[in-house]
C-alpha cells in the first residue's frame, strides 16, 4: 500500500501547519473555533494545555471542558446571530492582545478583548475580558486571575498613580487633545473637558497591575481592581488598554472590566 506512507506525512504536515498558524495568531485560531464549535484545530495547534478564562463559563481546564464550552459558545453566537469585528491587537513575546466589537441582535456594539498567552509551543491560556451588562443589564463579579506586579512602563505608571488618588487634572494632561477614554459598555468620553467630568466623576480607582503587554504604540495592562469611586471593592479581573502618539501622550484608553460604577 504504496499510498499510507504519503497520507502520513499529509496528516503530520497538516498539524504542523496548524500549530504554525495557531502560534502566529492564537486568537484568530480561538475564534474561528467558537465561530465553528470545534475545537479540533485548538487541540492539534497546542498539544499540551489549552486553558481558557471566560466571564460567563468561569475557567475551562479540560479537553472535554475545552469541547462543551466551543460548542456552547457556537450555539449562543447563532441564537444571537453574532457578528465580531476586530478592532486593534498588539503582541509582546508570548502574549497576544486582540480587542472585538461584537454585535448582538440588534444590540449597541459590545466589546470585548482577548489575551492568549503561550507556554513554549505546547500550551496556551486564553483570558476574555469585557462587561456583560451590556447582555443582561447587571454587572457581574469577575474575581481575580493573576499575580500583581510592580514594574510598568513609565507612562502607563503614572496614568495609575494619578488614577489610584483621583488626580483628575493629571490624567487629562496626560491625553493627547482628542484623546478619550472608552468605557466597558463603548461610551466614549473625549477631549478635556469630557475627560475631567469622566475622571472627576468616577473618584480614585486603584488597578493593581499584572501583565503587561507592550507592543510599542499600544500597551495592554491586566490588572485587578480592588478600589473603585474611592471605595474598596472585591478584587476583579480586567483590562485596559493604552494607544499612544509618539509624544508622550495617549491618544485613547479603553476599559474592559464589569467593575460597577459609584452611584
């Protein structure tokens, strides 16, 4: 049978190439799976371990997890006749940001971001961050995922300084004229004036950070947050992420967290 060793090394070159694509864009690879509701092309691209945090299923360990929570997701798409649009992604060493706008029926655009975080050629963990006030009107407690650290780049840490003590006219000077903030929800609050009512009206926030993906004119930190409109809150997990301009100044940040604002 002249023809099984052939077929053979179709089917090892076609997993090589999966785990090449999976590699090069692991989020692309982790959507495409949702999108189908199989995890066929996850599993052969990471031999090793796939972990996934998500805000509505908790975190997912398993191969046979891995699978239910693929299809289950696949079928919520359908039923809500989902449609996702990337909007920016940024990549440092093993880490890859990725933030989507999904739209939901007739709902306002939601966005979302996606972290895969790659353990050497054989594992992967995936982190989603967003609010799902936006799919049921509530916010929801999403409680810490990683270790703090302390070490952040010199413009995200001062925009953390300013922000843990409420120094409203900091944070504005540290936008770029049209710069805005964009809310969990995708409200956008922009230019100075709307910046300080944001920042003035949202008090000190404290984001303890713990991964930091800096891909030069972007900058994504992970962070938990356990101080919101000047009071403590529990700890939850979130996201943010910074764009620059090149002149020391951020043009946006945006915020993906269900962290719920003071009264």
């Amino acid at each position: 049978m002249p023809w099984f060793p052939d077929f053979v090394s179709a089917v090892e070159l076609a997993r090589k190439q999966t785990r090449a694509e999976g590699r090069a864009d692991p989020v692309g690879q982790f959507f495409t799976a949702l999108n189908a509701g199989d995890a066929q092309a996850l599993e052969t691209a990471w031999p090793g371990e796939v972990v996934v945090y998500d805000p509505r299923a908790g975190v997912v360990r398993s191969r046979r997890e891995l699978r239910k929570f693929v299809r289950a997701n696949q079928e919520w798409q359908d039923r809500r006749h989902a449609r996702i649009e990337t909007v920016a992604s940024t990549r440092s060493g093993e880490r890859a940001v990725v933030e989507l706008v999904a739209y939901l029926d007739d709902a306002d655009p939601w966005p979302v971001t996606v972290v895969a975080q790659a353990s050497g050629d054989e594992s992967v963990v995936f982190r989603t961050y967003c609010s799902q006030r936006p799919l049921d009107g509530r916010h929801h407690l999403r409680p810490a995922i990683l270790d703090t650290r302390t070490d952040l780049p010199a413009d995200v840490g001062r925009y953390q300084a300013a922000l843990a003590t409420g120094d409203a006219e900091t944070l504005v000077r540290g936008f770029a004229p049209d710069g805005y903030v964009q809310t969990p929800d995708g409200a956008k609050h922009t230019g100075a004036r709307e910046l300080r009512e944001f920042f003035t009206g949202i008090g000190a926030a404290r984001l303890e950070p713990c991964a930091v993906t800096d891909g030069g004119d972007r900058c994504a930190l992970e962070y938990t947050c356990d101080r919101f409109g000047g009071r403590d809150v529990a700890a939850q997990a979130g996201i943010c992420v910074f764009d620059r301009t090149g002149t020391g100044l951020f043009s946006a940040v945006r915020v993906y967290d269900d962290v719920a604002p003071p009264a």
